[in-house]
C-alpha cells in the first residue's frame, strides 16, 4: 500500500493515521469534535511513537560493544516512514524493520508493528516489538498522545484534572535537561487526584515511576473527556510545554531517560526491555472517548 494515510471510522468514533512515524493525528467523535492536539506552533506533533528510546540518552549517545551511535530524545521511530502491513474500515496495522540507515543509530535487528483498532466509542492501540536477531533486543518504548487542553474553549487549564484509578501515593521522578535527577520528589497528586495547571509542568514532565493505577480519566465537570488505560508499560509521564501550551499529553511508557549519571553500554540502562531473540513484547493501550 503506499497511502500516506488511513481513516478508519467507528461507533462514535473516527481516527486518522499516517504512515510517517505510524503517527495517530485526528481522534473525533461522531460530532467531528476533535480531541488530539492539532501540532500547531508550540509542538509540531500529535502523537508521536517513542522508539528504541523513551526521554534522552546521555550526551544523545548510545554506546555498545565499544562503539557509539547518535540517538536523539525519543528514538527514531516518529521520524521514520512505517509500511502499511494492513488496512480495514477499523483497523490497520504499520511496520517498521530496522534497516541500513536505522543501524547507523540502534546496532539490533526488530520488528515495530503497531495496530489501531477502533470499537465502540474507544481507540486501541497496540505495539508488537519482535527481535529478529541472534542477541537480546534492549529497547525502549511509549506513546506520546497530545489531548487539547483545555478541550473546550470556554474552560480554563484549572478546570481539568486527572483521575486516577487508585491512590497514587509514591514519589515522583523528575528531568533536569532531559535527564532523569538521581532523587524522587514529593507526588503531586492528592489521593487519585492530579490537579492540571501550567506550573505543574516547570520542572518538565511528572512521570510516575511506581503508579498503582492502569487508568486515569482526564476530564473537567462538563464536556467531552477521555479515559486512558494501558497494559505492559512501566511508568505514566504527563507532559505539557514550559511556559504553557493549548495541549496535554499523557503518555504510558516502558522505558524512561538516562539517569544524569548513567553513561555506559545501552544494554545496562535502567528501565529496558531484553527480548530474547526470536521472542516478542506486546504492549498495549485504549483511549475511550467520553
């Protein structure tokens, strides 16, 4: 198939997927009210794959073997072109093998697919990690969905909060350059409750290393809202631009950034998947619109 993209329609439900980056890039209801962040000036993304890595290495560095390869924050992945694999009224499926110009920054032989699946009034979304080579496969992977915050225009950022499904009492981690900072800190969120404001986001992302919870529900007490849940990924980080912008992004991830005092081989870094060769990860995660 060479279609730059698909548009695949629900119950209640349509989204629309590119090949580039196998990015999801419009998410409505059967209004045509839009949910996703339409990469306007202050993030020019919508929903981005994270891939082989999620956050940055250190130096933008990935070290194996004795050799060193560049990787930028978040991995290649959204940045290259995925082959459609398979395409229906509500599903479809992109691919991406590593090739010559992949091995150049990640020295591993895998396979990416990833599957958008429409249902009633909910996305899901799927991603099948397979090592097709003959040592074990260290990746990292995440998504990186941006909702419009606030959704409606007539409410402000405050007016929205995330629901978690559970207490979240742990600490949280933070970035400092991209990196992560060797010290949790205090959790913003008050019993499941995590209340949204720009200031929130000064110290860059919140990310949930230990969350308790598989879901949160992102709303404000009228309007459209959305619930999240996820299955196989390690931490929840929550995003949105420093100094304020119009969009929020919550994000399962298995993997996370470089501690600032990590800067050894690749296959040692805290937070990786080893597949084993000619094994597979599935990971998993539902956006229901509400």
């Amino acid at each position: 198939m060479a279609q730059d993209s698909q548009t695949l329609q629900g119950d209640g439900i349509s989204a629309t997927i590119v090949a580039q980056g196998a990015e999801l890039v419009s998410l409505q209801d059967n209004k045509g009210f839009e949910f996703l962040w339409q990469a306007g000036p202050a993030w020019r993304r919508h929903s981005p794959v994270l891939f082989p890595i999620v956050g940055r290495l250190n130096g933008d560095q990935l070290h194996h073997r004795g050799q060193t390869y560049p990787m930028t924050q978040h991995g290649f992945a959204r940045d290259k072109p995925f082959a459609w694999a398979q395409s229906g009224p509500r599903s479809c499926t992109l691919v991406l093998a590593d090739d010559a110009d992949t091995r150049t920054h990640y020295p591993f032989a895998f396979r990416l697919a990833v599957t958008y699946t429409l249902d009633r009034q909910q996305l899901g979304v799927t991603f099948d990690i397979t090592n097709t080579g003959e040592e074990p496969l260290p990746a990292s992977i995440g998504a990186h969905p941006a909702f419009n915050w606030p959704l409606l225009p007539d409410l402000a950022k405050t007016d929205y909060k995330l629901t978690f499904a559970d207490a979240e009492p742990a600490p949280i981690r933070r970035l400092k350059d991209g990196l992560l900072l060797k010290t949790p800190q205090p959790t913003p969120v008050e019993g499941n409750i995590l209340a949204l404001s720009e200031r929130l986001f000064d110290e860059d992302a919140v990310i949930l290393d230990q969350s308790a919870s598989s879901s949160v529900r992102y709303a404000a007490e009228r309007g459209p809202a959305i619930e999240m849940a996820w299955q196989g990924f390690q931490e929840l980080g929550v995003w949105s631009k420093l100094g304020g912008a119009p969009f929020l992004c919550i994000e399962p991830w298995h993997g996370i950034a470089s501690p600032v005092d990590f800067d050894g081989d690749f296959v040692h870094k805290p937070g990786l998947m080893l597949i084993p060769p000619a094994s597979k990860r599935v990971l998993s995660y539902q956006i229901r619109l509400l």
